[in-house]
C-alpha cells in the first residue's frame, strides 16, 4: 500500500485519535501507473536488446579481424625468414 492507488473513505477524530474507514483500490489510477510501468519495462527491454545487438556485432567483426590476421599470417607471432647472408630477421 503505497498511497497511489487507493484512497480512504471514512472519517478520523483526531482528539481521541478514533475513527472508522476502509482503503479503496482507485482502478483509474491504478490502470495508469500500470501504464507507466509497462513503457518503462519495454524502454528496458529495448535498451537491453540494443546493448546486446552491439556486443554481438563487435564481438563478431573482432572475430572476423581476428581470423582475417590468422589467415594473413600478420599480426600474430614474428615472422622469420634466412636472409642472403643467412642470418636470422625479422
């Protein structure tokens, strides 16, 4: 019971600190926050959607930079050949 969605009906005295009431569900009130609630869960779940969208687009194209070094054998390691007077480069 958070105050939004109910309203008492009834009446207090407040010298003797005695009275008699009931809460009432206010169903316009409650279908808005309802409302509210509900494009706030889906503004969440689109954010959620977009963050994932660009992790698997970045994680795919680091992939494929990846493979495409391997493939090209730069990049990775040292490449090593005998010169012409046989000694060892890089």
């Amino acid at each position: 019971m958070n105050g939004v969605c109910v309203r008492f009906r009834g009446w207090l005295d407040m010298e003797r600190l005695d009275g008699i009431g009931c809460l009432e569900l206010d169903e316009k009130r409650a279908a808005q926050e309802d409302a509210i609630l509900r494009e706030q869960l889906e503004r969440y779940n689109q954010r959620l959607r977009d963050f994932e969208d660009k992790q698997r687009t970045y994680q795919r194209t680091t992939q494929d930079e990846f493979e495409q070094m391997r493939r090209n054998g730069s990049g990775i390691g040292v490449g090593v050949t005998a010169g012409a007077s046989g000694m060892w480069r890089r």
